[in-house]
C-alpha cells in the first residue's frame, strides 16, 4: 500500500499541538510507518514553494493547528486546502479560535499598543510599530498583515474533521492515526471527540446543589469527589463536549472548556452562563449584582476557547 502524505501546520498557535504529536512516543514511528510527512515546520526544512510545486489533492491529510490572524497564515490555510483530500482542524485554536481568539475583544491597533508599547518589557518611546512593507538598502522587506479579527479554520476553508483540546489528549490523536492507517475515518464533518458533555463522563458526585457564592480556584481547595461548580468553582463541564478523560478534573481543577461547545450548542459561553445562573440561589438584585462581580474575567472564563466560533465573534469597537 503506498504511504499518505501527511502535513502538519501550525498558524496562530502555541506550539502545544505540535508537541502533542510527538507525545505519542513510539507511536510516531507508526506514523513514518505509513506516511510521508510532507510539511511540519516546527520539526522539519520543507519551504512552502515545495507545497506550491505539488499537485492539487496530493496531500492525503493536512493537520492544521491554530487560527489565522494574518495574511500569510490565510494564504497556507488556502494552499494546504487546495492540495490536501482531508482538511483536519486539529486543536482548539483551528476549531473555534482557541486562545488567541481573547484578542477579538480588542483590535489590532489595541493590540499593537498593549504588545510593542504598554507591555512592561518594551522600551518603545519612539511608538515603532511593525509595518508590512519596510525599505531597506538592499530592497523592500516584507511582513503579513496583521487582522482585526481571529478566526477558527473553518470559517477561511472547508474542514472535513475536527479534533478539539488544549492540545488534542494522546489518546485522541492516536484514535486519528488509527482511522487513517485503516481508512476508517468518520463521516465528514465529525467532530473527533464525545458527542455529549464533559459532566456526562465526570465521576464526581452531583448532588443537585445550589451555590451562594463564586470560589476562584486558589481560594479553597475544593473536595475532590463533589462536583466543582457546586462547590462555587466554575466549571466549564456543562457547556464542554466530552472525550478528554476529564484531565483537569482529575488534577482537581475546574474545566476550562478547551473542547468546546458539545454537538448541538452554538455558544459555549452562553450555555455556561444559562448553566450557572441555574445553580446560583439569589434573593435579590443586590446579590445578583455581587455574583456577577464575583466572575473576576467573564470573557475569559466562558469564551476562553470559543470567541471565533461564537454568537459574539468579536467586541464591536
Ligand atoms: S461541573 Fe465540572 S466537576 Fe461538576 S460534574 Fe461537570 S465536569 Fe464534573
Ligand atoms: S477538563 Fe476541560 S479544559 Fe481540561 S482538558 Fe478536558 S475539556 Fe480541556
């Protein structure tokens, strides 16, 4: 049987996905086993004109980390799309904008400001910006430019699959290695994960309690056989797809929703708050007003993962 070719790209991203790969240990060697990688530039010298010269389709499976947030990464995202069968949006930030999505509640030139002048380590006085055309003596240097908005792969290219987390668990990408070497792989469009909640595979103790207060994680140290959000500590488990093995429950920290919302939930966020506001006993307006000063970063909390692929999309400014 001839070996795939295979692509691993990162865009807008940390880096983890790709180091979630090689954290299949002896696996990877199945991997070179059965296909050719024919792009990785975190590990590997291949240049994008080699990806130009292929023919289209000629890439069995392209896995594309992180989101796109500049000119250059649209344009891979385009060139892989057009020369790869399978298109997989692999990690959180390819899925639903991941973290670097947070930046939808700012805009570039806010962005810009807080990076290469406010940030305490800058000594930038002189309010040098990056530019995407530079001369120089020996020409005319170039960057891509830098978007207003984050977005999730989906929403630049058609993606057949998609393998959700913070990075992708092992085990999960292990189950896409075997569904490729045994031509196995689900119906396009699938999300490689559970179909239900995280709070559906907990094995923490729900008591149907109700909560009087918000607990940040530091503030006590929760009981690790009782559900956290009835502890007071958000838990993301009720507006999160299952499939991670409940990884940070087991750590006895709460959910952060890395997996994001699960199947037939368009906005993770306000499913999280619609949940909360279930368990949260109030008596009057003034409680009300303290419970919401009790959620410290309500972006961050419930659209740490999915600013891209929500309702919001983005702060208007
Ligand atoms: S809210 Fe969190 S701790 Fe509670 S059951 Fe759901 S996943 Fe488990
Ligand atoms: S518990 Fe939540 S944040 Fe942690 S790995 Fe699972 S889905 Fe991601």
């Amino acid at each position: 049987m001839p070996k795939l070719k295979l692509a691993l790209y990162w865009a807008a991203s940390c880096g983890g996905c790709d180091v979630a790969v090689l954290d299949i240990n002896e696996k990877i060697l199945d991997v070179a086993e059965m296909a050719d990688i024919v792009l990785w530039p975190i590990a590997m010298d291949f240049k994008y004109h080699h990806v130009e010269a292929m023919d289209d389709g000629s890439i069995d499976v392209c896995l594309f980390n992180g989101s796109v947030r500049n000119t250059e990464q649209e344009k891979i995202a385009k060139l892989l799309r057009q020369k790869s069968k399978v298109m997989v949006a692999f990690g959180s930030c390819a899925c639903f904008g991941g973290i670097p999505a947070l930046a939808n509640f700012f805009n570039r030139d806010l962005a810009f400001e807080r990076a290469y002048v406010e940030a305490p380590t800058n000594a930038n006085a002189e309010r040098v910006f990056p530019q995407t055309l530079t001369k120089v003596a020996e020409g005319e240097l170039e960057l891509p430019e830098f978007w207003d908005t984050v977005l999730a792969l989906d929403q630049v290219v058609a993606v057949e699959y998609y393998v959700p987390g913070c990075p992708p668990p092992v085990d999960l990408i292990l189950k896409v290695v075997d569904a490729l070497a045994t031509n196995s792989l689900p119906p396009p469009g699938s999300v490689i994960a559970a179909e239900k909640t995280l709070c559906d595979e907990c094995p923490r103790t729900k008591e149907e309690k109700k909560i009087t207060k918000i607990y940040r994680p530091h503030e006590i140290i929760p009981d690790p056989e009782k559900c956290l959000l009835e502890q007071g500590i958000i838990c993301m488990g009720p507006a999160t797809r299952g499939g991670c093995g409940a990884r940070c429950i087991e750590a006895n920290m709460p959910c952060r929703g890395c997996f994001g919302p699960p199947a037939g939930v368009q906005d993770q966020g306000a499913k999280m708050l619609s949940a909360l506001a279930s368990i949260y006993e109030v008596k009057d307006e003034a409680e009300i007003a303290r419970m919401i000063e009790e959620v410290k970063d309500p972006a961050g909390t419930f659209y740490r993962f999915g600013m891209s692929t929500s309702m919001l999309k983005r702060k208007r400014i």
